[in-house]
C-alpha cells in the first residue's frame, strides 16, 4: 500500500512542479515571480512552496526569499525544445538534436559520446560537422551537457529538464 500511494505523491509532486516550471518559463512571465503569485496561477493541486524547493535543489530555479525564476539552463532547455526564437531557428535544431540524442543515450544507461561518434551517428556530411561542434559547445555553456576528456553526456539538470516537462 505504500509503495501505491508514494507513486501516486510522486506523480502528483511531478505534474505540480511541471505546472510550476512552465509558469516560470512562459516568455510573458520570465522574470522573478513571487511565491503568491506562483500559487494564485498554478491550477494543479498541491503544495507550490515544496514544488519550488524540488525544482530548486535540481537546479531548474533560482530562488530569492520568496522570489523564483527559472535559470538559465531551465530557459535555453525551452527555447530549443519550443523553437520558441525564429532567429535561432537553425541553431536550436542542431541543439535540440544533440541533446536529445545523449539525453536517451543516458536514460538508456549508454555512455558519453565523442564528437566523431556523435558526427557519426547523424551520419553528418563535411559541412555540417561544425553545426554539431557548435550545437555542443552552446548547450555545455547553458549546462545542459557534460563534457569530459573530449566526450559529452546529457546533464543531471538536463534529464531532469526532459522529465519534468515531457510528462
């Protein structure tokens, strides 16, 4: 029976901090929101300041007394997810590619890539080998990926991100 209703809290804290997070990510309201504001607007059922403690400690929000934004990494997650910027279309799709690729290599328990794996493995042409190296280069600047003796593997913040918001 308890292992029944933790699964049931679990999928519930799960859909509150979603609804949290998109809150914080909707390119109206991205600056710091209050802790009221958060609760008067999130129509999911639970407990918001226990939501934002979660996001926070992964790393998906920053927090200032009873102030809440997402960071960075939270922001360029939805952006290349979204397409949410026409003028970085091309970028966001090379991102949104190479992300994806090592955040289901991780869930899968695979691990990091080198860039020639990676090349490899979009079966990239000559021209487009830069587009991957950029794309890694952008997504470790906003901390969604790792980088490590010349491989690369998905970020806790990252999987975390592709959790949260693919429920």
């Amino acid at each position: 029976m308890h292992d029944q209703r933790s699964s049931v809290e679990s999928e519930a804290h799960a859909y509150l901090d979603q609804a949290v997070l998109q809150i914080m990510l909707d390119n109206e309201r991205q600056r710091p929101i209050s802790e009221a504001e958060v609760a008067r607007i999130v129509s999911t059922p639970g407990h918001v300041p226990a939501s934002l403690k979660r996001l926070r400690v992964a790393g998906l929000i920053h927090r200032w007394n009873d102030l809440a934004t997402a960071t960075h990494a939270a922001v360029y997650y939805h952006e290349i997810t979204q397409h949410t910027d026409p003028d970085s279309r091309h970028e966001h799709v090379w991102d949104s590619a190479v992300l994806e690729s090592l955040i289901v290599r991780g869930n899968d328990g695979q691990g990091p890539l080198t860039v020639e794996q990676l090349w490899h493995a979009f079966g990239t042409k000559k021209k487009h080998k830069n587009s991957i190296i950029d794309a890694l280069d952008r997504l470790e600047a906003a901390g969604l990926i790792e980088r490590r003796a010349g491989r690369s593997i998905a970020s806790e913040v990252a999987q975390t991100l592709d959790r949260v918001l693919s429920l």
